[in-house]
C-alpha cells in the first residue's frame, strides 16, 4: 500500500488506473497535469490486475507492469501502487469503494484520458462512480472531440464542473454528485499501443 496509509491529514489524491502496458511518458504527462491543475497532493498510478474489458493474451504479467509504473513515478508525489492486487479488486467500483472506506478522509479524484471517457459507459456501474467520485478527464490527441460528443459526456452534462470548483469542499458522502471537468492541459501522444507496435516491428 503507498505511503500515506493510515494518515490522518485530508489529501487529495489523484487515481489513474490503468493497465501500463507499458508505462510511458504520456501517464507521468497526465498525473503532472492532474497534480497541477487540480492542486493534488498526490496521484497513484493504479496498476490494474487486469482490465475487465482487455483481453489476457499480449497483457504483460503484472509486477512487468508495476515495475514499468515505478520507473515512470518519482516515489513522491506520482507513486505507482498494486493497490487492486491487494484488495482483490478489477471493477473501479469496488476499488473506491473500498478505497473511501480505507481513506475515510481523503478526496479521491479519479482521473481518465479522454478514450476512457468514450469507454466509460461499459464499466461496471459507472453511474455509481461518476456520482460518488470527481471525475477528472484529460485531453488526449484524436479523443477528446469524440469523447465530449459520447454517451458519458452528455448523461453527466449536467453535472460537469470548473475544474476549479470539482474538490472546492468536497465532503465525501455528502455532496449529491460528485461532478467532473474537463482539464484545459497540453496533449501529449504517447500510447501503449504505439509502443508495443514499435517494439514488435524491432524484434
Ligand atoms: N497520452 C495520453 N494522454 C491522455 N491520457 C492518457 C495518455 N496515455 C494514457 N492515458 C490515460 O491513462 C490511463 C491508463 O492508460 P493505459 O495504461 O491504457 O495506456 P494507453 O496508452 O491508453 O494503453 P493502450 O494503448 O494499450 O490502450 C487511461 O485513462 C488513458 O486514457
Ligand atoms: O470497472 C470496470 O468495469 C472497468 C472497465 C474497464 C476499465 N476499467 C479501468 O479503467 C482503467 C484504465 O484501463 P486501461 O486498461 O484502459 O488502461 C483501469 O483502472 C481499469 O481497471 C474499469
């Protein structure tokens, strides 16, 4: 588990889940972003056992993974965790849950690119989610025009929010909707599909 457990102090942190397959510069560029933007004290990079929706074959094992998010991390303020491999958990929804009732004191913000915010519709109870926590949507190149125009974007349109004003006084439990922003932030290219093209074309 990262550092801060069993702090008392209210922190704001950052989750960006993920399968880093591999890690790359474009997850550090989101978290910095995110840290900045948003005032966070930290991000985690939440290395995913397995993303329910991604097929097992061409994943790399999990601690590859890991080890590719701690050296994209700088162990203070952007840490990667195996947070979901020791709570059991693969559905987001069952990791905050269970997050918000480890950190009863802490303002989670879970923080997508704007593909995820396309894919969102198709997690499991994302409703639920996007209502209990703030929901913070970075811009990446060839999405988020997509993403703005898609399913999530307009049953949430009501509830989106300055990223200013989307921990302004967050009390967990008891604002009626967690709310999200868009983050006005410079995009970066970087993908692991990308990445894992290259690397077979080299072999
Ligand atoms: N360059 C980027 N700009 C904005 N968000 C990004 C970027 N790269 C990754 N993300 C976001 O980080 C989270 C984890 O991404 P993931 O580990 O799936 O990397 P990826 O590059 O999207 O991988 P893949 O190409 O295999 O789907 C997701 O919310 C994704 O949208
Ligand atoms: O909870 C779900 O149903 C769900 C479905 C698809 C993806 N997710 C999460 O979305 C995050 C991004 O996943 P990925 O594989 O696109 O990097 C990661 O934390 C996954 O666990 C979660």
């Amino acid at each position: 588990m990262p550092g801060p457990w069993g702090d008392r102090r209210r922190r704001r942190i950052g989750l960006l889940g993920g399968s880093f397959n591999p890690a790359h510069a474009g997850h550090r560029h989101v978290a910095e972003q995110a840290l900045r933007r948003l005032g966070l004290d930290e991000v985690w990079l939440l290395v995913s056992p397995g993303n329910p929706l991604k097929p097992r074959r061409g994943m790399a094992p999990f601690a590859e993974r890991l080890a590719a998010a701690r050296r994209i991390a700088d162990g203070r303020r952007v840490l990667a965790v195996d947070v979901e491999a020791r709570l059991g958990t693969r559905y987001t929804a069952d990791t905050l849950r269970l997050l918000r009732r480890r950190f009863p004191r802490a303002s989670f913000v879970l923080l997508l690119g704007a593909d995820n915010l396309t894919q969102l519709p198709r997690w499991g109870r994302w409703r639920e989610i996007a209502c209990r926590t703030a929901l913070a949507v970075l811009p990446r190149p060839g999405y988020t025009r997509h993403a703005l125009a898609g399913r999530a974007a307009h049953v949430l349109a009501r509830h989106r929010r300055r990223p200013a004003a989307l921990l302004a006084g967050q009390d967990p439990g008891k604002a009626r909707h967690a709310g999200w922003s868009l983050l006005v932030a410079p995009e970066h290219s970087a993908s692991a599909t990308a990445i894992r093209a290259a690397l077979a074309r080299a072999a």
